[in-house]
C-alpha cells in the first residue's frame, strides 16, 4: 500500500504533465463467486461511480466487477504471454466483419514458421497454443493421414507442394500485426491445424528449405466468432458431435479443476478435454475419462440418467450440453462421479463387491449417491453440494468391512429392480423405481 500511495503521490505531483490535468482512474473489485448481475450489486456499483465523479479529481472512472471466470482468463493471459514473429512470402487479406479485426491467409516457409511459432524457449513444442483445439494430436501409427502427411514431407518431390497438397492451419489471436513482410501475433491459439503442426515439428530436422505452408490468421477476441471458426474449420475432418463440447468455457473449467484438484491429491484422475491428449505419457486409462465418460458418470450419480449411456450419441450431447455441462454447476461433482466410477472398476477388479454392482455400474453410482446422502441433496449449483461430495469420497476412500458391507446393501437393493432385459436399463422408470427402494430402505 506504501508502494502504491508513492505512486499515486508522484501523479498528483506532476499533474501538469498528465493529458487533461487529471488522472483517469480504474477501480476493481475482484472475486472468487460466480459473476453475479443482481440489482443490489449493480447499484452499489454506480453509487461508487458517483462518489468517484463527486470528487472532482478524475478525467475518467470506471468501476470494474471481476468474477471467477474473468479473474482465471486474466490469470491465464499473465502467465501464458507470448508472441511470434515471422516472415511471410505472400499474403492476401479478408474484409473486416463485426469482431473480426484483421484477417489474413499467407504463405510461409515451413521450418523458419516452426522455429517461430511452434516451439518455445526451450525448443519443445508450445502444447498450450492447441488449447482450442476439439482434439489433440494422434499417433501415426493410429493415423493414416498423418503417417501420409509425414511421407509427403519426407519425399523431395511432395515437399514442394506440401503447402498445395495441405490444409495448412488456422490460428486465433487477440493483436494480429502484418508490416511489410512480417507478420506478428500475440497469445495465439492453433484451432485447426494440431495434426500438421505436430507433424512438421516432429521431423523438424528433415523438413526441407523448400516446404511452404498455408496459414489463416484471424485476429478476434470474440469467443462465439472463435467457436465458430473452431466448429467450420474442423468439419472437414470425421469429428464426433460430442467433441465439440470440450470449446465449451465450462469444460476447460472442469478440465482446469481435476489439474488443480490433483496437484497434491493421491486422488489422481485426469480428463480428457481433447481425445488423444494424454498420449504417449504412460498414465493408467483407467484415471483417464473422456468428455463423453465424465457426462454418464456425472449426467447418471448427480442428475438421476444412468440411462443416458444408452442413448445415441447425437442425443447425448443434446441433453448434456444444457443441463450437465452447465455453467454453474460445481466442478467438484465431476471429480466425485469420476472417482466413485473409478474406485467401482477397481474394487470389481479385485472381485471385492457383488458382481451387479459392476454390470450396472451408472446405476450403482445413483445408488451410492441416494444411500449415502438420502433425499435432502442441494441444488449442484450450490456450495453446500461440495460438503456431500466429500461425504461420498470419503467413503470411497475406505477399503473396511463396513465399507464393504455398505457395498453389499446397495448390491442386494439392485437386485430387487424388474430387470428382465438390457432396454430396461435405459428406461427412465428404473431409475425412479431405483431411487423409491433406496429411500425407504434407508428408513429401515
């Protein structure tokens, strides 16, 4: 605070040399909540404007509300800068659009692009730049395209025309600045592209002087302009609708959460927010979940639709992209219906629990859920549901007889559900029929 008054001190001092003799000045108050838009907020918020224009000191005020999701996008802007430059062969430009400033496809020699933007100051490949990618680079033994992408790089006749012969790469970036031939970009994002960069960065040592590139660079910092380029510009490529939901804001949260959540934790799971990113880093799949397995696990112990698992995929991500996958729904019941579906596959591994339990394992976790915490669960949106989560992972955690004998009673309420094919298990009813026989065996 003395640092800050020495300041303000050294700018009243030499008023004559600010623009308009008075200092503009910017108030911030920054939360951890939800943004919240309320009445009540929203004029306390002008009452401090008016006192600041009543004081007569200021040229401009402006008073700023900084909820969690806007102090996390400046956070990952302060410690994740940084900028590229390269030279260009060729250019042509877009008109300008609402939210699109600039816009540029150009043409650029493949290595010097790579050295440039590619990779970081340690010479590894910048992994943070696909961010905005709906999925991460596959293996090319698992890839044809890629594995013929990498041949056409190799031979010195279809290097030449590698930048013909690709669909080169799009990149997001909030300051797009072309002088003559060089093009400069800030805290850019490849959102199409990922499978071409990885390639041209892994045999960077034999890319030839003479391959080119294809680029378009768009400079926004609109997001829906942003999903909408992600969305067009990966429909080329055989993408499952469900992969789409990993652009959504509250995904990369969730995905942000398990980091932070299993930073220091025994309890160590990972989701995957774009398919094939946790590749090549000897983790165990079983603490690995999908955007699609995280949805059941959640959509089935938290939202009572262990059924959803049946559904087909263009239903699925209908359904889940409205109500599971809100906004305001707490990260930490993913974290929970992730963990009580792996810790299931485990103790089914060790043949420690009833055999139903693994056979009709999303309903088990609407069970576990209603058997442990009974009917007063709040409202997923609500603080108060993290208190039940650490309920149901504490009990997880054990591995006792009584924990065991909890297991057995869930096992023999399933038992008793009118299961008589496997298209029961994606009717509504049994999950209602489930719910009534855990409560009222809870009462006994």
């Amino acid at each position: 605070m003395l640092e800050k008054k020495a300041i303000f001190d050294l700018i009243i001092g030499n008023l004559g040399k600010v623009k308009d003799g008075k200092p503009g000045v910017y108030c911030y108050f920054s939360t951890s909540a939800p943004e919240n838009k309320a009445i009540e907020i929203e004029s306390a918020r002008k009452t401090f404007e008016r006192r600041l224009a009543d004081t007569g000191l200021f040229s401009s005020f402006q008073t700023i509300l900084l909820g969690r999701d806007r102090l996390v996008e400046i956070y990952r802007a302060s410690t994740g800068a940084y900028n590229a430059k390269f030279t260009i062969i060729g250019s042509a430009s877009f008109p300008k659009s609402d939210g699109i400033q600039e816009s540029y496809v150009v043409t650029v020699q493949a290595k010097p692009f790579i050295e440039a933007v590619l990779k970081d100051q340690q010479g590894n490949l910048r992994r943070s730049i696909f961010d905005g990618n709906v999925r991460d680079f596959i293996k090319l033994e698992d890839s044809p395209i890629n594995l013929a992408m990498r041949g056409s790089l190799l031979d010195q006749k279809s290097a030449t025309r590698f930048g013909i012969l690709n669909n080169g790469i799009t990149i997001i970036s909030p300051d797009v600045r072309l002088q003559s031939n060089e093009m400069y970009i800030s805290n850019y994002q490849i959102v199409n592209g990922c499978q071409t960069s990885n390639v041209l960065y892994g045999e960077l040592d034999r890319v030839s002087a003479d391959t080119t590139l294809m680029v378009k660079i768009v400079e926004t910092s609109d997001q829906d302009i942003v999903n909408e380029i992600v969305e067009s510009t990966n429909s080329q490529n055989k993408i499952e609708d469900h992969q789409f939901l990993a652009r959504m804001d509250c995904v990369k949260a969730i995905e942000r959460y398990f980091r932070a959540r299993c930073e220091d934790n025994a309890q160590v799971l990972y989701f995957e927010r774009r398919p094939n990113q946790y590749n090549n880093q000897g983790l165990a799949a079983v603490r690995i979940f999908t955007i699609k397995e995280l949805a059941r696990c959640c959509g089935a112990m938290f939202f009572d639709r262990p059924d959803l698992s049946a559904r087909y995929p263009s239903q699925l991500v209908e359904e889940l992209s409205t109500t599971v996958f809100d906004k305001e729904n707490k990260e930490e019941i993913f974290f929970t219906s992730a963990f009580a579906y792996y810790r299931l596959k485990l103790l089914q591994s060790n043949q420690s629990i009833d055999a139903i339990l693994h056979n009709y394992k999303l309903h088990t976790l609407m069970a576990l859920k209603y058997y442990l915490l009974g009917d007063s669960i709040p409202s997923v949106k609500n603080n108060k549901i993290d208190a039940d989560c650490k309920t149901i992972i504490d009990f997880l955690s054990k591995s006792d007889a009584a924990s065991r004998e909890v297991w057995q009673k869930i096992a023999d309420i399933m038992k008793k559900l009118s299961i008589t094919s496997r298209d029961d298990l994606r009717r509504t009813r049994l999950n209602a029929e489930l719910r009534q026989l855990l409560l009222s065996q809870r009462l006994l």
